[in-house]
C-alpha cells in the first residue's frame, strides 16, 4: 500500500514537472520566432560577438590558433549572456525588427544587457576575467557597435 501511494506522488510530481516544461516550452516560443530567417540573424548576430572577441584577444596578444580554449572562454559568458537575454527581452520576435528604430532598440538594449551579464560571469571562477568598468564599457560600445547597425539593415531590409 505504502508503495503504491509512493508510486501515485511520484506520478504527480512528474505531471506537474510535464505541465511547467510545457508551459516554459510555450512561453519561450512565444519570445521567438522560429523561421530560417530568425535563424540566419541569430548565426550572424553570434558570429559578430565572435568578431568582437577575437579581436579583443588579438589586440591582447592572444592568438586563437595557438590559445583557442582561452578564447572561447572569454567567448562563452558574453555568448550565454546573449541567448539568455535575447529570449528573455525577445529579440529575435517579429516586433524586433518591425522598423530600424525598433532593431536598433532591440539590439542595444539585448546587448548592453548581455555584456552586462557575460562580464559578471567573467568576474566568477567559472571563466577566466575579472570585471573591471573599462572593459566593460569598451565591450558595451564594441557590441554595439557591431551589432545595432547589422540588426538595422536587417529591419530596413525586411521594410
């Protein structure tokens, strides 16, 4: 009997772990728009924070060649800091890219907040990196640098 009411709370437990996976599953479409579009702009967008970090590392003297598990742990915090903000602030949606104005915004906001982000997980034993304000300035401007004027174009292009 004893099992059996184990077995009946394990079973509800497991319902309702379903129903929230399902809920954020549902919840995290809703924050973007699965297309091969929206794809193509998350490749480039990604690719651009890689240009952002290879040429910091470069200007530092670090070759990636010869160092690549350095560079993409200073690549990795400001990578996860843009896809969890990105999904969180809804970046790749359709009302991201509905005019330049609203790309520009988009972008800007999405990225300061992932420098943000990928500068305080540089500063934790999982990265290598402290967080100093000059660095994180320089990589807020250089992220936006790179990334408003592409999310731009693409919300001109779409027009």
């Amino acid at each position: 009997m004893r099992a059996l009411r184990t077995a009946e709370r394990e079973s509800q437990v497991l319902a309702v772990l379903v129903a929230s996976m399902s809920n954020a599953v549902g919840s995290l479409r809703s924050q973007v728009a699965l297309s091969p579009g929206s794809a193509r702009i998350a490749l480039v967008d990604i690719a651009l924070i890689a240009v952002f970090v290879l040429v910091g590392e470069l200007n530092h003297g670090i070759s990636p060649v010869e160092s690549p598990l350095r560079v993409l742990g200073t690549f990795a915090p400001f990578l996860i800091g843009w896809v969890v903000v990105s999904v969180l602030v809804g970046a790749y949606r359709l009302r991201a890219f509905r005019s330049a104005k609203a790309a520009a915004s988009a972008a800007g906001a999405t990225w300061i907040s992932a420098a943000l982000l990928g500068q305080l997980l540089r500063s934790t034993a999982l990265f290598h990196g402290d967080l100093t304000l000059a660095f994180t300035i320089v990589s807020i401007l250089v992220g936006l640098a790179l990334l408003v004027p592409w999310r731009v174009l693409v919300a001109v292009r779409r027009g």
